[in-house]
C-alpha cells in the first residue's frame, strides 16, 4: 500500500497545515542497521511550524529510528535531512521515556544542564532555569532533588530542561509511557496548554490511538518490515483541547479512525 492522506472534517481556529512554514525536512530516508535490517524505507516527512506531529505504529517500525535521525543522534544510510530554518544551539531537544536525571544533581541545575554543555554559566541562565520550572509548574522546586519528587514531576523536569534553550523543535520517545493513567492524561493536558504559552513544534512518537488523537494535528502511522509510513491523518480540532473533546463524538470518529490506520499498518507488510 502506498501512504495517503486521510482528512478529517475541518474545524475552525486551527493553522491550515499548507500555510506553516517548513522547518525541517525529511526526503526519501532508508535506514539500514548492519547488513539487512532495515529500520526505516523511503520514509519522507516535513515538519512545519506549529506542527503537533505523533508517529503512531507497531513496535519496530522504526518511530525511535525516526527521532533519533531528526536529532542528528545517527545518520540515514541514503536520503536527506535538511534544516529550512538557521539550527542555533538549542533549537532542537529530546525528552526520553525515561527522565534520566542526574541524581546528585537539583532540580534547577537538571534544568541548567543543556546551557552548562554550551558554556553558559547558571547565573546567566537563571531567568530562563526560572521560566521553564515555572512553565511546568515546579517553580517551587528549584532546590528538590530527583530522589523527592514523583514520576510525573521528574517528567516535568525533563520536559522542563528540553525547553529552557527555547528550542523550535522538540521530539518526545513515548515520554508518558511508564506513567499511571491518571498522571498521563494530566501531563497530556499540560503538553497541550505548554505548547499554546510557547508555540513550540513538537513530534511525538506513542504507541496509543488515544493519546495521539488527544495531542495532536497531524498523526503519521507507520508500518514494520521494513519501517514506512503508509498514512497520514490530519485532527483539525481546534486547540486548547479540553476534558469535555476527550468525550465528544469528534474525538471518537478520529480514534476510530485511527484505530483502523493502525490495523493497516499491522497487517502490511511487503
Ligand atoms: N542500534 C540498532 N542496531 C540494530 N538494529 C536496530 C538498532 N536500533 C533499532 N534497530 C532495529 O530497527 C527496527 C526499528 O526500531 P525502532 O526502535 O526504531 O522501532 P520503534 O517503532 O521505535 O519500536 P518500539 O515501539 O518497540 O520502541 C527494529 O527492528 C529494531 O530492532
């Protein structure tokens, strides 16, 4: 099957995807690990401004493969990656599924630690420390070390230390996958009102129909053997989303729709 475009019914408030302005693009990647596995085929993908990207398939088709090539952390075996904005320190960041904080470390100089690999002294980068605790609610933990805080407010650090540099991109591995439910759906509402304060990109790969339909705009669901994405799915739902889209009948015509994007990605395989 070849990838297409499915277009759910258009809602007012929400950038129509052609007017974004491009910034990073993805053309015609194969990623080949040793001699014959190959993790990604053919895969193309631009990203544009303002873009709530999820990469949504089956286990081994490739979605970290994908985040790991946009973050330049291994490089496409053929194909391009190409920056349609200047890359300045920072504009781009990873938050894990795992937190992986330094443990002797508090949670301001977690914050810190992408300045600190630039040079930049804490001092000079305290108002921006201040900012990104203050924009994940942990304004009153700038002391705190990891070993104090919940799951879900080590996420939040981790969160908070990819967008102290003001990066125009931030790529998220299945960040909320160990957490309980009851903090998931928490930390997907405050994704979603962080994304509106700062106007970021973000591309988030997730393994749930839900969650994807919840956070974002533009779903790429991807098939294995070899990885591929074989269809796009556009949620124009206006944001800030709220508890009350999580019960509508729009929010349930795109899971379903998804649903069965995902049953075609299980079922291809070339
Ligand atoms: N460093 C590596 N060396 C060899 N094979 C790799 C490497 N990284 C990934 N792969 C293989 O590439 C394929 C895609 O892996 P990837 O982790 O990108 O998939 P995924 O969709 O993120 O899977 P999951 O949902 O289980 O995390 C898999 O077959 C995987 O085993």
């Amino acid at each position: 099957m070849t990838a297409t475009t499915k277009t759910a019914p258009d809602s007012s408030g929400v950038v129509p995807f052609a007017a974004r302005a491009p910034i990073l693009s993805l053309k015609n990647i194969d990623k080949v690990f040793g001699r014959d596995v190959v993790a990604l085929k053919g895969m193309s993908l631009d990203i544009r401004n303002g873009d709530f990207i999820s990469l949504l398939g089956p286990s081994g088709c490739g979605k970290s493969t994908a985040l790991r090539l946009i973050a330049d952390l291994i490089h496409p075996t053929s194909g391009s990656i190409r920056w349609q904005v200047d890359k300045t320190p920072g504009a781009l960041s990873v938050v894990f599924q795992e937190p992986s904080l330094m443990p002797w470390a508090t949670v301001a100089d977690n914050v810190w630690l992408p300045f600190r690999l630039q040079g930049k002294s804490r001092a000079s980068v305290a108002g921006d420390i201040a900012e990104a605790l203050e924009l994940v609610g942990l304004e009153n933990f700038h002391d705190a070390y990891p070993r104090e805080l919940s799951g879900g407010m080590k996420m939040r650090v981790s969160i908070a230390r990819a967008l102290v540099t003001h990066p125009r991109i931030i790529l998220m591995d299945e960040p909320f996958a160990a957490l309980d439910e009851i903090t998931r759906f928490k930390l997907n509402n405050d994704l979603l009102e962080l994304k509106s304060k700062i106007g970021c990109t973000v591309v988030f790969v997730t393994h749930s129909v839900f969650e994807s339909v919840f956070l974002s705009d533009r779903i790429v669901v991807m098939a294995a053997r070899p990885g591929r994405v074989i269809h796009e799915l556009h949620v124009n739902e206006p944001y800030p989303r709220s508890e009350e889209f999580r019960t509508s009948s729009e929010y349930v015509a795109h899971c379903r729709a998804t649903s069965d994007a995902l049953r075609d990605a299980m079922e291809e395989h070339i």
